[in-house]
C-alpha cells in the first residue's frame, strides 16, 4: 500500500550543508583509499605492509565507530562532525614527512578515528533532519553524496599520485574536509540526548528489531568485500569497467531505493535486494566472459543500492529519536566490517578452490540471508 508523500522539500540549507561535508569527507577517504598503500610500496614497505595499512585504515574506523553512540550523547552532532573531519583531513598533512612504514601507519590510525566519527554522525543527522515521510529519499541523497567518491576518486587518486606525486593528492586529500568544517558548523540540530544504556553498541545488537537488518547487511557487504577485492584479480582485463558499472548503478539504486522505500515500505526492498545481488555474484563469477561481467555488475550494483538504503532506513525506523547514533552506529559498522571481512575470509576461500567457487559461494550466503528477512517479516514492530 502506497504511503501518504510529504508535499514540502528536502533540500533546505541544512541538508545541503550536511550533503557538502559529507561529499568532502568521502572524498578525501577515496582519493587515498589506493593511494596509500603505493605510497607504502615506494617507502620500502612489501604486500604485508600495504594491506596492513588498510586494515589499520578500517580498524580504528571500526573501533571508534562503535563508542560513537556515547560520543554523541555527551558532545551532539556538530562537535563530533567538526571533530571527525579534523582528524581526518588534518594528519593528512604529515603523509609527505612520514617516510617510513610505521610513521605512515600512524598518520593512517589517526585518519581513521576521523572518518568513523563522521560516517556515524552523518548518516544520524540525515536522519535528524529529513522528514519522517521522504527519509529513505533523504538518505538515498545522502548515498549520492557518499557513492561519487567512490565512483570517481578511487581512479582520480591513482591517476594525480602516478601523474603529479604524492604531495599534490595529498594534499587535495588533506584540503577537502577542512573546507567541509565550516559547513559543519552551520548544521543546526537538535543535540541528542543520552542514549543510556539500551542505546549503547553491544544492547543494540541485543534487539531483534535491529539485528535482523545488521545480520542482513553484514552479509550484503561481506559480498561486497570479495567483489572489490577480488574481481580486478579474477579478471584484470575488464574490471575496471565493471566497478566503474557497479559503483554508478549502485549510486542510482541507491536513491531510488529510498523514493520507492518512502512509497511502499523499505521492509519490501529487502528480499528483492538479496535476489539481485546473488544473481549479481552468479554473473561476476563468470570472469572470463567480459559481457557477463558487465551484466554481473549492473545486477549486483542495483541490489547492493537498494540494500544498503532499505537497511538504514530500517534501523532509523526502529529506534528513538535519541538512539539515531546508535541505530548510524550499527550500520557502518556493518559495512566496514562486513566489507573487510569479506575480504579476509574468502582470500582463504579462493585460494583452496579459486575465483569461481568463491563468488558462487558468496551468492549463496546472499540467499541464506532470505531466512532473516522472512523472520523480519514475521517480527518486525
């Protein structure tokens, strides 16, 4: 059953203020994403040592991510955001100076404890500022603003590091989120109050209500881990074109998810998601056929968008105004861990039975996660 639309427009002076300082984060996150573990490679670091600085990237990310629920309750959201990209632009900075792996390492922590305050604290205010009515709409604005550094930084970073030096991307890099600060301290939002106890990371994994899509999306970006990581070794002639594919369908389904999921309710997405993201895999699996892979992609692309929409927007449904933190805090964690690992369990995966195995598997852990949908379906509040 469609849903009554709000009638009055999202894109007021706050949105678009906080649409900014995301778009400048996720930017200086991407353009570096590829970029440092080069710049590792050329200080004399090996393999070990770039993956190590991605798994440094992501862990303080992680770690800093799941206290931000207290964070948020004692500081609000405009400190915690400023906060979040100082730490992530201004270390930034010492990249040229750190010369050896450990230095390097450390600049990366540091970066890391930015970027996970401010995905926590931008995807809550989203929340906190777009009417109930059009909030998987608003969100899916928000995915915009996420997904085009992701679409076009990662190669951009590459391409000014390779055609410029290092100093220049990081410097853009180290640029973007000092300039979305004062954006950030134009955001006027109510500050949260205190989620207390029951709003705090590990009592939110205790409610079904909240688990259920955690578990769903922690198996959507456990695929995602393996597709990113893994297709470019699977098939080095054509994929570059198919992420190139994949990020722009994702971006689009992304905000469609949300109008539809405005219109009929994000619950409905979520199934259809699962079933397009595995026969997405089944395709990608086919890596020596460069059309199947494209196809793979496009499929893949629309149900991880609508996936990753249909599931914040759940969580945001389900909690109080008070735990948006919390219920921000449970899904990027769930995307950065899911996503990394993806990466490390199916490596093991690939290297016993190969590429092909491993995305087959990867589709079936998608269809298992059918089972919690219709259990959501079932229990949902």
């Amino acid at each position: 059953m469609a849903r009554k639309a709000y009638r009055g427009t999202i894109f007021t002076r706050q949105v678009l203020l906080l649409l900014f300082t995301s778009l400048a984060a996720f930017s200086s996150f991407q353009l570096l994403l590829s970029v440092v573990p080069l710049y590792v490679r050329d200080a004399g670091g090996g393999s070990s040592d770039a993956g190590l600085a991605t798994m440094a990237l992501m862990l303080t990310t992680v770690v800093v991510q799941i206290q931000m629920p207290r964070i948020l309750g004692r500081f609000g959201y405009r400190p915690a955001l400023a906060a979040g990209l100082l730490f992530l632009g201004l270390p930034t900075f010492f990249y040229p100076a750190a010369e050896s792996v450990p230095s390097i390492l450390l600049v990366t922590l540091l970066r890391g404890v930015g970027f996970g305050i401010t995905t926590v604290v931008s995807a809550a205010l989203i929340a906190e500022l777009i009417p109930v009515e059009r909030r998987g709409e608003g969100i899916g604005l928000y995915g915009l603003a996420a997904a085009l550094p992701t679409v076009f930084g990662l190669p951009f970073g590459i391409w000014l590091a390779q055609n410029t030096g290092y100093p220049a991307v990081f410097t853009l890099a180290a640029a973007a989120p000092l300039l979305g600060i004062a954006a950030a301290l134009g955001i006027r939002a109510a500050p949260p109050s205190s989620p207390g106890e029951d709003g705090r990371f590990l009592a939110g994994l205790r409610r079904g209500a909240l688990l259920r899509p955690f578990a769903v999306f922690t198996a959507t970006t456990v695929s995602t881990g393996v597709v990113v990581t893994f297709l470019p070794l699977a098939a080095p002639g054509a994929a570059a074109a198919a992420l190139l594919v994949l990020g722009l369908t994702t971006t689009f389904a992304r905000w469609w998810a949300g109008r539809l999921g405005d219109r009929y309710g994000p619950h409905l997405l979520l199934a259809p998601g699962l079933a397009a993201a595995a026969a997405g895999m089944v395709a990608l699996a086919q890596s020596g056929q460069a059309p199947l892979l494209i196809g793979g992609a496009v499929v893949y692309g629309l149900g991880l968008g609508a996936l990753q929409n249909a599931t914040l927007v759940l969580m945001m449904n389900r909690v109080k105004r008070s735990e948006y933190g919390l219920a921000s805090t449970l899904w990027n964690v769930a995307f950065d861990a899911g996503t990394g690992a993806g990466a490390l369990a199916f490596g093991l995966v690939i290297e016993a039975a190969g590429f092909s195995p491993a995305f087959y598997l990867t589709g079936a852990l998608l269809l298992a996660a059918m089972a919690l949908v219709r259990l959501d379906m079932r229990r949902a509040p």
